[in-house]
C-alpha cells in the first residue's frame, strides 16, 4: 500500500511517501527554523503563512522523489492534531484537495501517534510496549497493548520537556530550538550545578519541569546580579543530567511494573545524545528502540507509518471527511 503522508502541525512543511508503513520512498521536510529563531520561538501566524507559500512544491518534490505516478497512491494520510491550528488546517486543505481531486481515500493521523510509529520505520515495535514521547508540547509515558491501542500512564503537569529545554537555553542567551545546543553543550561540561529531580521520588508517572526550569532562571538572575558569571556547558551539563535522571527513571519503573516486552522512545527529544546514551545503559534489561534522527523530529515519513496500522485497524472515513478525535491528546 503507497500512502502519501503529509504533516504540518507546527513549523516543519513535510510530505513523504511510503510504503506498507515502512519502506519510505521520498521523505521532503521543510524546516521553518531560521525564520522563527529571530522571534525566540516558533509564531504560529508567520508559521501558518509559510505552510501555504511551500506545501504545494514539498508536493511536487516528494512525489517526483518517489519515482512514482499519482495512480499508484492508495491512501492520502494527514496530521490532524494537536498542532498549531494554523498551521494544521494548511496541512489538512491540501491533503483532502488531493484526495478529493485524484479521488483517494483519505485519513487524519493524531501527531503523537504519529511520533510513536516513527519507531516503527526502522524497527518492529513488539508489544507489550511502552512509549516515551518525549516533545516540544508533550512529555508521556503510554503503554500499548497492541498495535493502535494507547493507554496514557503519565504525562507532564506543566511544561513539556523540550519547552523546558527551550527555555533554559533561551535564559542562557542560545539560540532557538534550544534543545539540540544545549544537548551539545552538555557533552562539554560537568554536571556542577545543584538542581531539583522533581517528582523522582514519587511512585507515579507523572512529570514536572517548570520548577527545574524555574530553578536554572534564578541560578541565573542571581549571578547576573551578583556579576558572576555562569558556566554554561556546566550549566546544560546540570539542567541535561536532572531532566535524563527523571525521565530515565519513571520510565524504567513504568516498564517493570508493566513488564513490557520493548521501549519506545520518541518526539524531538529522542533527538538527544545524552539520552540515547544513558537510557541503554541505565535499563538494559528491556530491549529500546529509538528511530533515527531524521525520523525524531516532525516529520510526515511517521505519519504515514501511523496511517498504513491505523486504515488496517479502522479504513478510511467516506466523504473525505477527517472528523474525529483531533483534540486527544493520544
Ligand atoms: O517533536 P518535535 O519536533 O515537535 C513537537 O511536536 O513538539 O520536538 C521539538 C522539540 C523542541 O523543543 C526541541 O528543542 C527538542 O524537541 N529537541 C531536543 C533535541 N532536538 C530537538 N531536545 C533536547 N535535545 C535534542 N538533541
Ligand atoms: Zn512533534
């Protein structure tokens, strides 16, 4: 089954294609980045407006990539939430224009699910499972008795990792997205600084991160009154080692108590050496599967291994009508 997949949630403007959900044929991302970084963050008017000067070529070039005619298409495969509704409703007129243009079927994919399935790509996800979705808005443990079925066990009570992270390297004068630089940075220096492990010490698999946040911030006002300067990779070093102890330990205590077969990690913040580095060593009992780097970040290759389990289980809506549960937070 070739499923052309399109993802535009937040500022990254992608469409792949791919086969039975694994074999990715083309893969188009086009990243926002740079116009955002002067803002300090992404601006979902100025994000949604790019989406729709781009989305018709990345297109185009995924289909051309691909090698393949629009008649071998048999399914068109959408994000359909959570995301900035901007920018989502770009991804969502598109895809359903095609779909209804060159009459396919077509479904609306959730973006976290489609986060998950990413691990699905390189690897065979083996259930019982366990997922850490570790994003920009999201921070979750979900366990997944089968393919399709979710069951939230924990999830952050504020700030989500990667917010977290974007905002520690914003009060360290980085630059935008904060989490790639302060991972880097991190391998350079030493985890000097006393920062909280917050909710380490409770048996639930919840998270939170605005208090470790709040905590860099004021380490860091306090020596700018003071004119002391702050390490930085120290720093990083600090902030890196108190979020991996956290979200390293509840998911290891999630996957015993659950005896799950495999470990998935995934979101954006699968993109983070560190923590593909410690996870192995600290749970080497359970087998872990993290996709590649292209794959971590939003991406629509992800989507549509989402999109070929999800038409298995469910089919495609008539009318072309997405409906549904878009608003779920998996
Ligand atoms: O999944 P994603 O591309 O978008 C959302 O759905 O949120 O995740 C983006 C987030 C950003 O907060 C970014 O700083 C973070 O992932 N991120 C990282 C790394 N690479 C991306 N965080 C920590 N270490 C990284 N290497
Ligand atoms: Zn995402």
């Amino acid at each position: 089954m070739v499923i052309l997949a399109v993802e535009s949630s937040c500022d990254e403007t992608s469409v792949a294609v791919v086969r039975d959900g694994k074999e990715v044929l083309s893969h188009i991302i086009l990243s926002q980045i740079d116009i955002h970084a002067v803002f300090g963050g992404v601006v979902p008017e100025i994000a949604s407006r790019n989406h729709v000067v781009h989305i018709t070529r990345v297109f185009d070039k995924a289909i051309t990539d691909a090698n393949i005619k629009i008649d071998d298409i048999d399914l068109v495969a959408v994000t359909k939430g959570p995301g900035l509704i901007g920018s989502l409703l770009v991804g969502i007129n598109a895809a359903t224009t095609f779909a209804f243009a060159h009459q396919k079927p077509i479904i609306g994919v959730n973006h976290l699910v489609g986060h998950i399935y990413a691990a699905n790509i390189e690897h065979d996800i083996k259930f019982p499972a366990l997922a850490l979705l570790v994003s920009g808005g999201h921070t979750e443990l979900i366990y997944m008795k089968e393919h399709m079925d979710f069951r939230l066990l924990g999830t952050t009570k504020d700030d989500a990792v990667g917010e977290a992270y974007d905002k520690v390297a914003r009060t360290l004068g980085l630059s935008y997205p904060g989490g790639p630089i302060v991972d880097q940075l991190a391998s350079q220096g030493k985890d000097t600084y006393d920062l909280p492990r917050p909710f380490l010490d409770r048996t639930e698999y919840n998270f939170s991160f605005s208090g470790l946040k709040s905590a860099v911030i004021n380490l860091v006002h306090n020596a700018q009154q003071r004119n002391e300067a702050i390490n930085i990779p120290n720093m990083c070093a600090s902030f890196q080692a108190s979020v991996l102890d956290v979200i390293i330990e509840k998911t290891k205590l999630a996957a015993t108590n659950y005896n799950v077969s495999q470990i998935i990690v995934a979101g954006g913040v699968a993109a983070n050496k560190g923590l593909r580095n410690r996870i192995f060593n600290e749970i080497p009992e359970k087998e872990i599967i993290i996709p590649s780097m292209e794959f971590c970040t939003d991406n629509a290759a992800m989507i549509g291994a989402a999109a070929y389990h999800q038409y298995l289980l469910k089919g495609a809506l008539p009318n072309y009508l997405l409906g549904g549960d878009s608003t779920l937070s998996i």
